[in-house]
C-alpha cells in the first residue's frame, strides 16, 4: 500500500513518501527510500512497481546528469519534469514503465514549484499531489488544510496529519514515512516519521 504526497509552500516543496518495499501479503523490507535527489535542488518521490520505480528514477536521475555535465546547466524543474513525461510517453507504446511520479523543484527564476506525472504520461503543474492508497485520506487532508503561503513548519504539520490519517484509516497502512524538502539551499532530508524499526 504505497503512497507518495507533496505540497508547495511560500518558498519551499515537500515531498512525503512511505518507506515500505512490500510484494503481495509481504513486507520485505520497512527502510527503501522513494524519494531520490535528482539534482542540488529537485527531488523526485515516486511510487509503482519495484523494478519500474527503481530503474525508470535511476534512468531519469544519470539522464539529468548527463545533460547538466554537457551543457554546464542544470535542467529547470519544468524542463525535467517534461523529459519525464516524454519518456514516459516513448514508453507506453513499447514497454510502459508502472510509475507514478512527484517531482519538486526550486529554481532560482520561478521558485518553488511541483509537478504530477503519472504512469501514462499525464503531466500537470500543482500546488499539492498524492498516488497511492493513501492519497485518498492526504488529498483530502491537504483540501481542507492546504493554503499557497505555508511556512515549513506548516507543511510538516499538514504532512504529519496526513501520515496519522492514512496510518489510522488505511487497513494496511505503511508504517515509516520519510519527508524530504527543497528551497534556495537545495534539496535535503527532513525527517523520518517511525513507528517500526528494521
């Protein structure tokens, strides 16, 4: 039962993913990270099969990479949010990667920003996001008490009322979540929420 969310504040992005690495009724693993660090300032939290999740992030992470490392400038988040999308497409007519993705950026011009791409290619601009089971109880969550000028510690409250509201209604909820921000210092790890230790 995955689930990845994130939100947009007045000068930040957080991304919010569970940590569980589950197949069918078993838990193999409570400590996988699904949110990856594509650059010094975006983050990717990304939720679908295993394999698809981890060779389509690794694929679109040295991706990034190359093209910064050729062009002496990084990719704005819109422009690698956008690559994704198109190698997502490429893929839905050959072998389609199961992957939903939460992209978050800070780009000095624009701010912060964060963007929704699903597994058919599906990309928008928005100011929050959620795949997964849990995106259920966090959209709602996030509707009710979501507003644009969010501080950060605004952010991590709402994040936290929607890890309590997803570990409290889902029947099989993911234990251990990690939050994730970016801003002008770049992207970093915030925290780890726990309740089970491996």
């Amino acid at each position: 039962m995955e689930c990845v969310f994130g939100m947009v504040g007045k000068d930040f992005a957080l991304v919010v993913a569970d940590s569980s690495a589950v197949n069918s009724i078993l838990v193999h693993k409570s400590n996988e990270d699904k949110i990856m660090v594509l650059d010094s300032h975006k983050l990717m939290g990304a939720s679908g099969e295993a394999g698809d999740r981890a060779q389509f992030t690794e694929y679109v992470q040295k991706n990034v990479s190359l093209y910064q490392y050729r062009n002496n400038i990084p990719l704005t988040t819109k422009a690698a949010a956008n690559f994704m999308r198109g190698e997502l497409a490429t893929a839905l007519r050959k072998n389609p990667y199961m992957v939903n993705i939460v992209l978050a950026g800070y780009d000095k011009e624009t701010g912060p920003s964060l963007y929704f791409i699903d597994y058919i290619a599906t990309l928008h601009k928005v100011d929050k996001a959620a795949f997964g089971y849990g995106s259920y109880f966090a959209l709602s969550m996030m509707d009710r008490h979501y507003h644009p000028n969010m501080t950060v510690d605004e952010a991590i409250k709402l994040a936290d009322q929607c890890i309590e509201e997803i570990r409290s209604r889902l029947v099989v909820a993911p234990q251990n979540f990690i939050i994730k921000i970016v801003d002008k210092d770049g992207a970093r790890e915030h925290s780890w929420r726990r309740t089970t230790k491996d």
